[in-house]
C-alpha cells in the first residue's frame, strides 16, 4: 500500500464516526470529539517541504525516466493529492450544516487537565522511538555513502542516485508497516466497543475503549 494509506483510513474511520450518533441520536464521547480534533490538527499542519532541486536535475538530464518514475508514486489510498484533506474539510462542513439546519449535535464536553497531560506525553513516548528510528537511519545511511567508491569526489547528485538505485524495503519499514497496522486494529476495535456501547475497566480505573483510542498520539508522535 502507499505510504500514509493507513493513516488516511484511520483517520476517516475516526472523523466520519459521529454520524453513528447523528443517525441514532445520542450524545457524541468526549474520547471521539478530542481525537478529531487531533487528526484534523495533525492533517492541516503545516509540513516540511520538499527540496525539489534534485527532481527538477533529473528532469533535466532525463526527462522521459523522470515523467516515468513520477507515475510509479503513489498517494495514499491511491486517490489524487488533498484527496484526504478535502475530503475531511468537506466531512466536517456536513457536520456544521447538520448542527445548523437539521438537528443539534450533542456533544459530551467533559475533558480534564489530565486528559491533555496524557496526549501530551504518550505524543512524545511515540516521538521519543520516531527519535531514535531516525538516528539509526542516519548512521546506515552515512555506512552507504561511506561504501560508495570514491564518494567525496562525487556530486550530492550522482550519490544520492546511487543510494536510490540500492534502496530496498529495510527493517526500519517493515517495523513501521506492521506498527500501523497493530494501531489500525487497536482503533477499529476502540470503534467498535463504542458502537455496542461496551466497556471494561482496566487498572487505576482506565476505560479500555478510551485508552485505545487515545494510541492514536502515540501513532502521530511515532509516524509524525
């Protein structure tokens, strides 16, 4: 699947879960409402950037295998780019005009310091592992260019062409890949105990239904 697939349908899962409780009337949990606000947030957020200076030397110097590997990416859910975030704006308009012009929304309002101060911080556990990915990522990365044959007479071009040609899935992917996956599971089952309107009570008195949905921050701070 694309890179950003799962986190796509995770988050449309999560977004379109109150209409649940507009077609059968009841009060939306303070649980769905904050994690919307959360995956709205972290989907608008302003990102990095990408330095197109390589892409536009490639196109330069080869033209027709550039337009070639450009039809090889794919986006997530492998709809048009802002498919997803149109989609959400258009998800969340619907919800205004319901709340206006056919029926109140009824929201359940009822989150405390310590739910923020639990984002906050299974956000920087998840960050804290992405942290450590990366400086396990750097230091293979530089073992490659290190094995390159006369790398430092080399242009940032010609290497970066040669670690792309030898590129392959790593471990550091497949980690990523089987770690969505385990969160996909862990909200739609979050999901689902909301729609039967069950529960059980962990240690310390913890809502199981709401512990796994608030795994989505630690998702964002690991994949962010």
């Amino acid at each position: 699947m694309p890179r950003g697939t799962i986190r796509a349908i995770i988050t449309l899962m999560i977004v379109l879960f109150p209409f649940n409780y507009i077609i059968w009337p009841a009060q939306i949990p303070s649980e769905i409402i904050s994690s919307i606000f959360i995956l709205v947030a972290f989907y608008f957020e302003a990102r990095k950037g990408e330095d197109y200076t390589l892409k536009i030397i490639a196109e330069v110097k080869n033209p027709e295998k550039a337009a070639e590997e450009k039809k090889k990416i794919k986006l997530p859910l492998y709809l048009p780019k802002y498919s997803v975030r149109i989609s959400l704006l258009i998800i969340l308009v619907i919800y205004y005009l319901i709340d206006i012009f056919v029926q109140n929304i009824s929201l359940e309002l009822t989150n405390t310091l310590i739910d923020i101060l639990i984002i906050a911080i299974l956000y920087f556990i998840g960050t804290f592992f992405r942290t450590i990915g990366q400086l396990w990522h750097k230091k293979k990365l530089k073992e490659q260019i290190e094995a390159i044959p006369n790398y430092i007479e080399l242009s940032k071009y010609i290497i970066l062409e040669k670690l792309n040609k030898s590129k392959r899935g790593g471990v550091n992917n497949v980690f990523k890949s089987i770690f969505s996956v385990f969160v996909f599971v862990v909200i739609t089952t979050s999901l689902l105990l909301f729609t039967t309107d069950t529960d059980f009570v962990l240690i310390f008195n913890v809502s199981l239904r709401r512990a796994l949905l608030l795994l989505i921050n630690l998702y964002y701070g690991f994949r962010d």
